[in-house]
C-alpha cells in the first residue's frame, strides 16, 4: 500500500470567527442576554482573558507540600499542574504532553518523582523538562526521531508563576504586568489581609457544577444588592446587610472589585422593613453557626475578586477561595477550597468547619446561589436579544459607601466590552 | 454469644431502619428526618476526593442534633429552591463490627432527582458509614458520614443525604 501524493487533498475554506452583535446603546448599564450564550464570546473570552495577560489563581502552596507533590488544575479551557520541584520552588505547568497533546497527569492531587506520558511515555521532570523519548534513535537500526530533533525544545510550557503569601497564580503570557501591577493595591491589601504571610492548613474543597455562564457568578459575588434580599439568614443574623457599613469599589478599570461589610448580628432597623425576607422570629438552636470569634478588624468580612475567576473572602470564620472554571457558554464549576492557619487552636478549626456550613453548595446562604442563577441562565437562554438593566445605585462607575448599588457589575461590562472589543 | 439467628435479625432490623430512613426523606418528612439522630450525633456530607485526602471539610458539617433542627428550619423557612422529587435507593447493607454496644454499619447510597420539569438524574451516589446506638425505641445515628462519589455536586445539595 502507498500513499499518492499527488492526489488532491479536500478544499478548506478559512471560516474566522466573527462576533455579530451589537451592545445595547445605553452602555454598560444593560446587559445583552447573548453575552452568557454565545460560543464565539466564549471562545474569544477563553483567548482574551483566560489565556491572555491575566493572573489566574492556581492553588495554595499548602496544597502542595513536599518536592514531587502535584495538584491538577485547570485556567479557563486549559489543564494545568501546579507541583513543587526540587528546589522547592512551585511550577505550574500545562498538563499536556509536548508530542500528541495527552494530559500527563491524571489525578487531582498526588506525588511524583516525574511525569510520564501514558500514551509513547514521553517522559519530563518537575519542570517541565523532555527528559525521554523511547525509541527516540529507532529500533533494529530503523525508524526514531530525525538527528536533529532537540529535547530541549519539545518541554512542557512553564507557565508565569507568583507565590504571594501562600496562594499560587500563574499567567501564560509573557508580555502581562507584574502580578502586584496587575492586582493594584487595594486587591493586593485584601489578599495580604487573609494570607499574612502565616503558615496555612487545607480544610478541604467543596466542587459544583453550576449550569449558568460563568460571567454570572462573577456577577453574583460583585452584587451586594441580591445578598441583601435572597440570603434570609445574612440579613436576619445580620452576617450581611443593606444597613450596615460597606464599601463597593471597583479597581483594575472594572475588573477587580472589593467589597467589604461588617458583621453587626441580629438587629432591627428602618431598614429591615425593606427586607421582605428579614425574619424576626427566626430561632437559630446552636447560634455559633451564626456567631464568629473575633478574629479580623473586629468582623470585616468580603473580600476581593480577581479578574478573571477568583475571589478571596472571609465569612464568619471560614477563610476560603472560591475558583470559577467556565466549561463552555453554558456552565460552570465553582470550587472552594477552605483552609485555616498552622497556629489555630482547636475551637478555631471547630469554627471554620461550623461556618463552612453557610457556604458552598448546601451552604445556608449559597444554595439558593446556584439554585437562582441556574434560573437566570434558563430564563435568558431562550431570549437571546433581551437586555438586562443595572441601574440599581446610579449609572456610573464610582466606588460607594453603600450596599443597595451594582456598580462592581456596570464598572465590570465598562471593562468587558473595551477588552472583547464589543 | 451472638448466634447466627440473632446477626440475622440483627441485620434485617438494620436494613429496616435504613429504608425507613430513606422513606423518611423522600416524603421530605425533615422534621422526622431528625429523629433518627441522637443528640450528641455527628452528621456530615464529604466527598471521597476529602476524605481520601484526609480533610475534615464537610459540605454539611453538623457537630450535634440541634444543628440538624437549624438545618431543617433552613430548608423550611428560609431558602429558595427549585421544586424537585428524590429518591434514595439504598443497597449493600453491611454490619462492619458492635463494639461497646455500638452498631458500626455501612450502605451504598444513590439519590435521582427529578426537578419540575425534567426526567429524573442520577444526583449523587456514594456511601453510609454509620455509628448506631440501639435505644429501647429502636435504632438511632450517633455518627454518620454520608461520603458521596461524585467529583462535583450538581448544582446544588439541598435535600439531607
């Protein structure tokens, strides 16, 4: 059998992929419903912000303690590793081998010496490093790899990496800025304020799959105002509420955000007649599930989000990260990994663990989460020239001082639509 | 000396008791959920990835009954979700030791999920490990760890294990 090389091979014709759509002319106080739906946004999202000049959050170093240790991950579409190397030094790495494209790791978690491609065992070291080619000079004198081919050339891309107090972020751009520009100060300060640079324990993770695009839980967690309303237990234990002192500011031209409140407990105020589902009656048996130890700036809870898929936040006492991987327009996976400090005594672990119980996708003020923007995502699928209005605190993109606003959402799509050129 | 009539019946009561429970939850019958529980008990929902890992992390953690009453209140009064009918299937019911009186026991569970307006899915699937006490009322959890193969949660746990 032989191969014609002159037979003539299937025409192609080059098919770019063009976003044919118009925003709203109101700007950034709409929302066009196609945003959430349509694949050539999520693809162009994946290119622009998951694989361009963002810092996407990877892990916690603690997560990967010893040389060899290994947790698989993913930015975006893109499998990653983060694993420690000999120099006690964090890589992250694509998790796909330099010769057909295999993942080469494939567990969540683990210990190695090196990694092995499964499929022609193509064999790299903890930095990405070819370090084999079986048959790679042929058999029986026959076949193998052409003389020049060069091992140093065919590694695994070492991705960008910083460790900033113990949690781990990565970029698979050269040209972005440093991860301290990039995050500005006020992020920054919210990331040192809950990794002071003290040794950290991993509690565990919490993983769901939510069927929403993942722009929406960025929505929800830049939206004081639903948490105000939907979340009964926030508002009635006063762990979050329209009424207390907050601040919203947006940071990074609309990209980051920061939004911060004080846990002030039960209480009734002029307010809480607004708060339809404010509950004065509500009896809590074991009120330490809605009580934290005073542990930071005497109750300051929030936290900050980190364009484009991570937030940091204390509520209560469970200190956690939450991480949105987008898997296609229409849903998305959101972790939390919960994790406490080396020096905590054992009530304080106690209490982590309690608080874990209002977060995640059980938790007593983020089931309905999931619950609603699974209703969104359903509600705005089959109407894909509908518009979404945030006007909810004014039209413009400056901080506040109060809750009852969605200017972390409008500063956001001011970002957005300059960045995806929409 | 336990003979082996008494494992036997031993064992049938047991599995009774699971399927009651499991009855129990598909009535959403909450407030009779609690009652198979002691007041000291331990109730948790982890993951396998967790428990593999040797993390205490639960997505349910309650450390006594009046936090499966808080639960319940919860689920009750305050949270928004969208209607759906479950069903627990339980199977491999296993008396792993009595030690000190205390029935160390295991069951695979299953749960669909049918919501409003879809056919029912398999929603999680995984595994009882139990500590029961036998009362003169019959049996009640002391400590049980509903440890649940699924990687991810779909959407979201609102209905108890």
């Amino acid at each position: 059998m032989s191969c014609n090389h002159t037979e003539q091979a299937p025409r192609v014709v080059e098919a770019p992929i063009v976003i044919n759509r118009r925003w709203p002319e109101e700007g950034f106080t709409r929302i066009p419903a196609w945003v959430y739906t349509d694949p050539a946004v999520y693809k162009k999202e994946m290119d622009v912000f998951f694989a361009g000049d963002t810092w996407n959050y990877v892990g916690l170093e603690c997560e990967v303690p010893e040389v060899g240790s290994f947790k698989r991950q993913w930015i975006g579409d893109r499998p990653v590793v983060m694993v420690r190397n000999e120099d006690g030094q964090i890589n992250v790495i694509e998790n796909r081998c330099a010769h057909k494209g295999a993942q080469i790791c494939w567990e969540n978690t683990g210990k190695v010496s090196d990694f092995t491609c499964p499929y022609h065992q193509w064999n790299y070291d903890l930095n990405g490093n070819l370090q084999g080619v079986p048959f790679r000079r042929g058999a029986l004198g026959k076949g193998g790899m052409p003389k020049d081919f060069d091992p140093k050339k065919w590694g695994i891309k070492r991705l960008r990496t910083v460790n900033r107090g113990g949690s781990i972020w990565a970029t698979f751009s050269e040209s972005a800025p440093s991860f301290e520009e990039y995050c500005g100060p006020d992020v920054l300060a919210e990331i040192d304020h809950m990794l002071p640079g003290k040794k950290l324990t991993l509690l565990g993770y919490s993983r769901q799959l939510i069927p929403s695009n993942w722009k929406m839980y960025l929505e929800n967690l830049k939206d004081p105002y639903h948490a105000t309303l939907l979340h009964t237990f926030y508002i009635t234990f006063g762990l979050w509420r329209a009424d207390s002192k907050s601040e919203c500011i947006p940071t990074g031209g609309g990209a980051h955000s920061v939004m911060v409140s004080h846990n002030e407990g039960k209480k009734k105020s002029e307010a809480t007649a607004e708060m339809e589902r404010f509950r004065d009656d509500l009896r809590i048996l074991d009120a330490e599930t809605v009580t934290p130890r005073k542990e930071f700036n005497e109750g300051r809870v929030g936290g900050a989000w980190v364009f484009p898929a991570a937030q940091f936040g204390i509520q209560a006492n469970s200190l956690k990260t939450r991480h949105v991987i987008p898997r296609g327009p229409n849903a998305h996976e959101l972790v939390f990994t919960y994790y406490g400090y080396e020096d905590d005594d054992e009530e304080m672990t106690r209490l982590r663990l309690k608080h874990a119980n209002l977060l995640g996708p059980a938790g007593f003020v983020s089931m309905d989460d999931s619950e609603m923007l699974k209703q969104v995502h359903t509600g705005i699928s089959g109407y894909p020239d509908s518009v979404s209005v945030v006007e909810m605190g004014g039209r413009d993109t400056e901080p506040t001082d109060y809750m009852v606003s969605e200017v972390l959402i409008r500063a956001f799509y001011k970002y957005y639509r300059e960045a995806m050129g929409l | 000396m336990t003979t082996v009539l008494d494992s036997i019946a031993l064992r049938m009561q047991i599995r009774d008791f699971y399927d009651d429970y499991a009855n129990t939850l598909d009535d959403v019958d909450l407030e009779g959920w609690v009652d198979y529980f002691t007041e000291d008990c331990h109730y948790r929902v982890i993951s396998q990835e967790n428990v593999k890992a040797g993390l205490p992390l639960g997505l349910i953690y309650c450390m006594n009954k009046n936090m499966l009453r808080d639960r319940v209140t919860a689920l009750r009064e305050t949270t928004m979700f969208e209607p759906r009918t479950l069903r627990h299937f339980i199977s491999g019911v296993r008396i792993n030791r009595i030690e000190d009186g205390l029935i160390h026991a295991q069951a695979n569970f299953m749960i669909t999920e049918a919501l409003s307006d879809q056919e029912p899915t398999v929603n999680l699937v995984g595994q009882y490990q139990d500590i029961l006490e036998q009362t003169e009322d019959g049996f009640l959890l002391r400590r049980r760890d509903c440890v649940y193969d699924n990687y991810r949660i779909r959407n979201s746990l609102i209905i108890p294990v």
